[in-house]
C-alpha cells in the first residue's frame, strides 16, 4: 500500500494530510477549554439575535443584493479559465519559439473578453 | 514471521523514518508558533495603533504591555460561549473550527530557510491558495449561521471581496511563476540568490501585497467587519474561544500572506551578509507592520469603490503584467 502511494506521488500529501487533521483537532480542543472553563448561565434573553440592542425584526435569512451575484457570475467565468495558466506556465520556457507567446496572447484575450463584456454591460455600476 | 512482509516493513520504516520526525517537529513548532504570533501581532496592533493615534497604547501587563493579548487569551476563555437561539447550531460550531484549517495547514510548504520547510510539495504555491480559500467559506458559514443581519452581510461582503480580490492575486503570482518555472516554495527563493524578483516585478509585488491586505479583510478592504456599520461584522455573534479562532486565523493569514510575499519578491531567506531564517522572519514582519501601518493611516473604502477597484484597475494591470512579462522572456 505504501509503496503504490510512493509511486502515486501521493507521499507529500500524507503530510498535508498529518496538518490538516490536527488543524482541525486544535480548535476542537480550545472550545473544549472555554466550555469547561466558561460559565454557562441560560437566562431568557441572552440566546436573543444582537442587534445593538433593538429587538431583531424577523430573521436574517431573506434574499438580498443581487448586484454580488453578477460579481460572482463573473468570478466563475474568470478565475477557472485563469487556473488553466498554471500548467502553461511552467511549461511555458521549454519551447523556443512565439507559438506559446501566441497561445497565451489569444487565451488571455479570450478571458479578457468577460471583463469587457460585463464593464460594457454596466455591472460595474453601483446601482 | 514469513518473509512476505519485509518489504511492508520497510515501506513503514520509510514511511515513518526522518521525514516523519521533520514532520512532527515541525507541527509542534507551528502550533506553538501560531497562537503566540497572534497574541504578539494583536499587542503589535494595538501598540502601532496607539502611536499612530499619540498615546502609549497598552503599557499595564508586562514591560509595555507585551503580555497583554496573553491576557486577553486567558480572558476569552474564561468567557461563556453563545450560541444564539435562532443561529444555525451545526454551522455556527463548524464555522470557527474550519477557519483556522488554513492557518496551519499553509505553513507546510513555506521555507523559512533552505532547511527549515516541513515538506517540499510540487504544487506549493497552489496548496496555499487552495487552503486559504477555506477561510472564505467559513466566514460565509459563520455569517448566514448566526442569523444576525449583521453578520450576514459582512458575510456575503466577505465572499464578494475576497473572490474579487482573488484573480489579480493569482495573476501576479503566475508573472512571477512564469519567470521561475516552478511552482516549488523552495526554488522560487533559490533564484532569486541573485537580485530578489521586486526588482523585476515591482507592479506584481505591490498588486499582491494590496491583494492580500484584501484577502485578509484589512483596512482600507475591512468592509467586512466595518464597526461604524456592522458592529463587528461576520463575527457579531460570537463570544469566547470561538471569537478569539477568528481572530487568530485571521491574523495568521497576515503572517502568511507577508511570508508568500516574502517567498515570491523579497528573496525569502536570503539577505545582506548572511542567509537564513533570520532574515526571512524578519522581512515577514516587516512586511505586517507595513500593513498594520496601512491599516491605521488610511481610511476605508466605499463597497462599490473597492469591487471597482479590482475589476477596472488591479485585474487588467495584472493581466498586462502578465502578458508583458511573458513577451520580455520570449524576446530576450
């Protein structure tokens, strides 16, 4: 088993793997220690919504602010193209030629083109 | 014993030899290191802060007040802990657990000198960037979990800004992985023994230093937490140790953003003299102080000036950065 994870390359992850369970043990322990140590009186309005003081007028799970949901829209059209640049990237100096000079130009102009697209459509426009 | 199960052993004997020691040795070290470089960073800010603004700042526990956030520590864990009735039970509790992932994750693959890394990862650079997502995530689920309309604003600022704030991040670490070629932490210093990659990408350094007091939610980015607005934003409704998990992801993020900048400009462990940790921490740290100093001297953004701000100014100088870049390698 081990040996196949050696040949996998999956060996360094075994240490982010090491991290990541005790990242998540870490918190566990110091709420563990606020809970025992910490009072913990119930009284009738201390479970009540902060709201400086004012009583909350219904709950704050409504729908709102559509204009984040065109930023996030853009996001997707941009940020999971830009990922593809990694692989080009460092495969990018191996060639001698302008072919992948090209190839960037015209990848980065097709992406370009999402950010133009929404500028022109007015997203960017606080309304 | 048959002698099938050699070759097992020593597989396990590779797997758990020295680079488990290193692997162990160094979780300690961080996990001692990452609370105490909170507690130090918070009494940082609140001494700069003080300053800035002509007074002393914290002078009462220890010599000018240096042990003041371990108070403080002590303070929020004797707190009791609130969960409000109308919150979210689960993700409220998940919401603070999941934020200090990144914290100490992130630190794997960052070479505070030649020898001191826990792992050399091919991938580095995109380790951190894909853990230091997670934070986002929890800030959302911590947000919408209260039930607070505070805290869901905040929340949802947080997600826009910081998806924002992402791409012009990536863009100028890729100028400067397209000239190094790798994505390792590690040889990404090793060539700048040199002359350090500021000087070749001074656009890129400044755009990835905005970018990560943005991503950390600081001033002038803090609209996440704007107080004169939403009392303390995501975190509104969160009181004790759950409170100080935020604040300690948060200022770990600092650390580790001025590390990657360190790593990816300032020539990571490389110095005048000598090379080692030394300078490495050294130039981290001075790095956070420029942005705590940044934080206490300008003031914050309007929403639609800081989205507009990375869309129409960061994003296509970065992309231009980029390109530019790409041109000098190919021509020269």
């Amino acid at each position: 088993m081990f040996s196949q994870m050696l040949q996998a390359g999956l060996y360094d992850f075994f240490f982010v793997f090491i991290f990541f369970i005790v990242s998540l043990a870490l918190p566990v322990v110091m709420v563990a220690l606020n809970s025992l140590i910490g009072p913990n009186y119930r009284g009738k309005r201390r479970g009540e919504t902060y709201e400086s003081g004012v009583a909350p007028i219904r709950t704050a799970w409504i729908q709102f602010g559509a204009s984040y949901y065109l930023f996030a829209l853009i996001f997707l059209a941009f940020d999971v193209d830009v990922l593809y640049l990694f692989p080009v990237l460092l495969s990018y100096q191996r060639g001698t030629g302008f072919a992948e000079l090209v190839e960037l130009f015209i990848f980065l102009f097709i992406i370009s083109l999402a950010i133009v697209y929404a500028w022109r459509k007015g997203v960017f426009q606080w309304r | 014993m048959n002698m099938t199960q050699l070759p097992i052993i020593k597989d396990v004997y590779g797997f758990l030899g020295p680079d488990l020691m290193a692997c162990v040795t160094g979780l300690l070290l961080i996990l001692m290191f990452v609370p105490l470089n909170s507690a130090f960073l918070v009494w940082v800010e609140r001494k700069v802060a003080g300053h800035i603004q002509l007074r002393p700042g914290p002078m009462e526990v220890g010599p000018h007040g240096i042990l003041q956030s371990l108070i403080d520590a002590v303070k929020l864990m004797c707190k009791e802990m609130i969960t409000p009735d109308l919150a979210d039970k689960y993700l409220f509790w998940i919401a603070p657990c999941t934020v200090v992932i990144p914290a100490i994750v992130c630190f794997v693959v960052i070479p505070f000198s030649p020898i001191m890394q826990v792992r050399e990862l091919n991938v580095g650079i995109l380790l951190i960037f894909a853990f230091s997502s997670i934070s986002g995530l929890s800030i959302l689920m911590g947000g919408w979990a209260s039930n607070n309309k505070y805290s869901l604003i905040g929340a949802v600022r947080a997600v826009a800004q910081s998806i924002a704030y992402e791409i012009p991040l990536l863009l100028s670490t890729m100028s400067v992985i397209i000239m190094s070629n790798s994505l390792k932490m590690s040889e990404i210093v090793a060539a700048q023994s040199p002359v350090w990659n500021f000087v070749w990408q001074p656009v890129a350094a400044i755009i990835f230093i905005i970018c990560t007091t943005a991503e950390t939610n600081r001033a002038p980015f803090d609209l996440v937490e704007a107080e004169s607005e939403l009392v303390s934003g995501f975190h509104t409704e969160y009181t004790g140790m759950r409170d100080a998990l935020f604040f300690m992801a948060e200022y770990t993020a600092m650390f580790i953003g001025s590390s990657m900048a360190v790593v990816l400009f300032f020539g990571g462990w490389y110095g005048p003299f000598f090379s080692g940790i030394f300078w490495f921490v050294l130039k981290a740290y001075l790095l956070v102080f420029v942005t705590v100093w940044i934080r206490w001297t300008f003031p914050r953004l309007r929403f639609d000036q800081l989205m507009n701000f990375a869309w129409k100014v960061l994003i296509p100088i970065s992309l231009l950065n980029l390109l530019v870049t790409a041109i000098v390698i190919k021509v020269l």
